[in-house]
C-alpha cells in the first residue's frame, strides 16, 4: 500500500503508538510519520505508506497549523501541562487582552528559538529530553531560526489564551508558550494544542484513530495516492523513454520529456503519462539535464 494517510490523533498515545497501530490497521509494514505530535496535543498527523515513505522529508519540510491554549500564571519543566511546576505561581492580576496582543505580535515573521530542554533535539549525540532528566542545563540547546506566518488570539478566558499559529517546520508552540509567559512577566505553560494542517492536508482529509480501528477497509479508502502528494512541486510529464530512464536513476534529457516546465526550483514532480508519480528531480550536473534523485517505481 502505497500514499499517505492523515490521522486526526486523539490525546495521549505517542506518534510512534499512532504508526504501531496504523500498520496492524492497513496490514502495512513500512509507515512512518512526517512530523511528531506529542501525546498530550491532537490533530493532524500525516503518515506516508510504503513506498511513498522515501518522501517523508519533503512533507516534513513542510509548514504547520495550530490551534493552541496558553496557560498564564505558572512555568513548567517542559513547557507544558504533562510537566511540573517551575517557580512561584504569578500573583496579582493577569494582563488584559491587548497587552496579550501587543506580546503575541512580537513573535510573527522570522526569529531564532530555543528548543525545549524536553525534546528530541540532540545535544553531543544524545537526546535532550534525557539529558534534562539528569538535570542538563536546558541552554545548551541552541537557538535555531522558524518563522511564524500567522499568530493571533483567538480566545481569552481566565489566565487561558487560545491562540491560531501558521509555522514553519520545526516550530516549537511549547516554546512559544514559554516565551510568551516570559515577555508578559507571568510565566506560562502550553495547555493544548490541536494541529488543524500539515503542508497539503488538513483535518477535512483526517481519519480518527478510533474510527480506522473499528473499520480497516474505510481506513483503506482514505489513503491519499502517490499522484496527489507535493502538488507544489512542478510537474514534469516523462515520455515511455524517460519513465525508462528514470526508472534506472539515468538523468532525463529534453527529449525524455513531453510536456511540463523545469523549473527553477531545486525539486520537481517526475510523473508518467497516465499522471501517476515517477520520482523526484532535481537539476543534474550536466545544464539541461534533469536528476532522479528519487525514484518511486
């Protein structure tokens, strides 16, 4: 089997649990995940199936939606609600609605934050979320450049702020959270969070969990094909001669292709002439030629 398969996840099983249980699901073997949720957050989680796993690292690349609840008032550990307390509560009253708008807007566009100490991140090889456990110093993290396209409230209830995030891959919202409880002075946790897209999908495209389980053959129907996935890439349409070229890995001259445009872009879509996926190119190493650096068949 072969695709992609979106999960709305439910709180508590871990991504990994998530792919386990898909492959007893779909009777398939090779699934992985293009992007981790932690337990405690729901939503969208996409996994690609058979041989379309040797794509996960373009659908991981891609942007991420959120919805997300920041707690005001109390620090934790690993910047959320699973974690524990870390320092005094905050006292006194908690900022209005546009002193939380004013901070919110300080963390659109294009700068470098610090990871959680309880990630996946590796610090000298190991991962960080074991070194925090015996007390690492959580600064040892370096500080790496997202981008958040969008971040707006969207609620406000209590110390609670419910927030819409648009971001790049490798965007930590537990981080944001934390910062966020730092720039207003109050400390703050993440207390949920629900991924609404994935690059291309979102959670119209979504299966739960619970529901592929009870029914593996409506569980099959959702698997989303090949042909469909990266849409952003161009599209280059092989003749009989270049699927056979690229098929043996051989770069793809002019007359190999029928129609389409190589573009600038250092990926493109390598499709047959019936529109199903080929591969992957990039540019060769010759000018003029086109690579297939992946090959799908």
């Amino acid at each position: 089997m072969d695709g992609l398969f979106v999960v709305d996840k439910p709180a508590g099983p871990t991504s990994h649990d998530v792919v386990q249980r898909m492959r007893r699901i779909l009777k398939e073997r090779s699934i992985g995940h293009t992007g981790t949720l932690d337990p405690m957050a729901t939503g969208v989680l996409a996994l690609v199936l058979g041989r379309a796993t040797r794509l996960a690292k373009f659908l991981s690349a891609s942007d991420k939606s959120y919805e997300a609840v920041v707690t005001l008032g109390q620090c934790t550990d690993t910047y959320d609600a699973d974690g524990e307390p870390v320092g005094a509560p905050h006292q006194g009253p908690l900022p209005t609605r546009p002193k939380i708008e004013a901070a919110v807007s300080e963390f659109h566009g294009t700068f470098l934050q610090r990871p959680p100490a309880y990630s996946a991140k590796k610090i000298g090889g190991e991962r960080s979320y074991k070194l925090a456990r015996l007390g690492s110093d959580p600064r040892q993290l370096a500080a790496v450049e997202v981008t958040a396209r969008a971040v707006e409230v969207i609620g406000l209830t209590g110390a609670d702020v419910t927030l819409r995030i648009d971001c790049s891959a490798g965007f930590y919202v537990r981080s944001l959270a934390h910062d966020l409880g730092e720039r207003l002075g109050t400390g703050g946790h993440l207390s949920a969070l629900r991924r609404t897209r994935a690059g291309d999908f979102d959670l119209t495209a979504a299966m739960s969990l619970d529901a592929a389980e009870q029914d593996s053959d409506e569980a099959a129907s959702f698997v989303i094909p090949m042909a469909q996935l990266l849409p952003g890439f161009p599209a280059v349409v092989l003749n009989a001669e270049g699927v056979l070229r690229a098929s043996h890995g051989r770069d793809l001259r002019p007359a190999d292709v029928e129609r389409g445009e190589r573009a600038a872009e250092p990926y493109c879509r390598l499709l047959d002439c019936d529109g199903g996926l080929v591969g992957i190119g990039e540019p060769g190493s010759t000018p003029g030629l086109l690579h297939p650096s992946i090959v799908l068949m």
